[in-house]
C-alpha cells in the first residue's frame, strides 16, 4: 500500500529528484511537495504524511528549526522524518540531526540506493513502533477494565454487607424485651443469599459487560450451552482471580474449584495443553466475538 510522502526542499531540483525516487518505487505513493519550510510545516498538520524527507539548509526557516517545530506539535510529534544535507555532513552535524528528533540522515548529492535503504529502514522501524505502541495500549487498556471490575465488585460487596451491618446494630439497639432470634435469622438469609450470588446474577452481568464489551456472546460463541455458573467463572478467570479467590466468592472448596474448571475447560473444547486462563483473558481482547464453525 501506498504512503503519503512530503519533501520539503527550497531547491526544486532536489524536490523532483526524491520526488522521481519515491514515485518509480510505487505508483500508489502520494507525493506532496514543498519549497517553503512554513508552508510545509502546515502541509505536515493538515495531510499526516507517513514520511518526511526536508533539507537542512533552508532560509526563514532551517531543517533543525522546523524538525522542533515539528516534534512539539502533537500532531506530527510522531511522523518520522529524514534530514538531507549537503553542508552540514560532519559526524557532529549528524549527532545535532538524531538529537532533534531525526529518525535518519542523508548526504547530498543524494544516492538514491543509499536512500532508498535509509526509507526501507525508517518505515520498518516506524510500523514497529506503532505495533508496539498499540500492544502497550491495549495491555495498560485490559489491566484498567480488570482494576475497573474488581473495583465494581468490591464495591457491591461492601454495599451489601453495610446494608447487613445496619440491621445488625438495629438488633442490638433494640429493646431488650424484644426476641431478636427472627431478625437474625432473615439476616442469616440474606447473608446466604450474597454468598450464592445468584439472585444479582443478572445485574452482575450488565455491570461486567460494561468494563468487559460483549465477554459472555465471546463465551457462547465457543460454546452455546455454558451455564450461568460457567459464565461466573469465566468472568472471574478474566478478573484474573486465583483459585482461593474463586472459592470464596462462590462459597465451595478449592477442590470444588479445580473440578468446575475442568469441566469448564473440556466444555470449551480446549486441549490438555492450553490453558484455561490465557484463554479466557485472550477472548476478552478480541473485539467481536469469534464465530463458530
């Protein structure tokens, strides 16, 4: 595919030189040009070039000059740029040229094998930077949505067992006179129901998914007939929660727990070799869920 391509240049022979190189390199190349450092300057922020080539010595305006401004826009902060020159050539100047922000330097009169070279490597480098940076992202992005849940859950947690407390000091504020065996028993129960789970199951989900887009269509799409108990397992897999955590929440044994992710596992269809969490923490990144085959 194509690049969009700007030379900066006040020499217009130099302009058509790079200009000839990058065109019969690929046709679908998007050429841009211009002989004014400003102008160019404006072109970069209105076009977002995917490489810029600009000469050194330029008037208003040199290449060092415009590279800063360049670099402190946040708009073209990131597009690489190469220097050429046919004066400032010395190893300081090189070292002036990366120190502002330079990704490459070149020496005029241009060699065109050389430059297409030092391209090839600037492009190479620069996808790279960017497949790095969205890996980054999307990681720094999981780990917010996992904080985001736990917080969520904790929070609904510690709802419910101030709400429990309240009635607790209710009963022991109470009269003496007053059996207090019936109000402990309904709050034995609503204790009960919080560690089933079961009754705010539905809520649970709404609240999940909105950290976790469309996590339990990606599970039913490997496997249609997984119960509610299953999803809450996935869910907590994908929390990154740990066996004993798991127990907990779900009130069963950690033997209890190895069992349901077994089963869960030979559900899912995956082989004695993968791992049930990485699988789980993987289908939350996918964007849409997988389709069935």
């Amino acid at each position: 595919m194509g690049k969009k391509v700007l030379i900066i240049d006040d020499e217009i022979n130099n302009i058509k030189v790079i200009a000839d190189f990058f065109v019969k390199q690929d046709r679908s190349h998007k050429v841009m040009t211009s002989l004014n450092p400003r102008q160019g300057y404006q072109v970069a922020i209105e076009q977002q070039p995917d490489l810029i080539v600009m000469d050194w010595e330029m008037p208003e305006i040199n290449g060092i000059e415009l590279l800063g401004m360049l670099k402190k826009n946040e708009t073209t902060k990131e597009i690489p740029v190469i220097i050429a020159t046919g004066k400032m050539v010395s190893s300081d100047n090189l070292a002036t040229a990366l120190a502002a922000g330079a990704e490459d330097y070149i020496r005029k009169p241009l060699d065109l094998v050389e430059l297409e070279a030092r391209v090839r490597t600037v492009c190479r480098l620069n996808e790279q930077y960017k497949q790095m940076k969205e890996l980054l992202k999307n990681e720094i992005d999981l780990k917010n949505r996992k904080l985001a849940t736990a917080t969520m859950y904790a929070s609904q947690r510690n709802q419910s067992l101030i709400q429990v407390t309240d009635k607790l000091q209710n009963v022991i504020d109470g009269p003496e006179s007053k059996d207090p065996r019936q109000e402990l028993k309904a709050l034995k129960k609503e204790i009960n129901s919080f560690l089933d789970m079961d009754d705010s199951w539905e809520n649970y989900k709404i609240h999940f998914e909105e950290v976790h887009p469309q996590f339990f269509d990606k599970i039913k799409a490997v496997e249609a007939k997984v119960t509610n108990n299953d999803l809450k397992l996935c869910a907590y897999l994908c929390m990154g929660l740990d066996n004993k955590e798991i127990a907990h929440l779900c009130n069963i044994t950690h033997d209890g727990v190895k069992k349901s992710l077994y089963r869960l596992k030979k559900k899912l269809r995956l082989g004695e070799e993968e791992n049930l969490r990485s699988f789980i923490q993987q289908l939350d990144t996918v964007e849409q869920a997988p389709v069935l085959g």
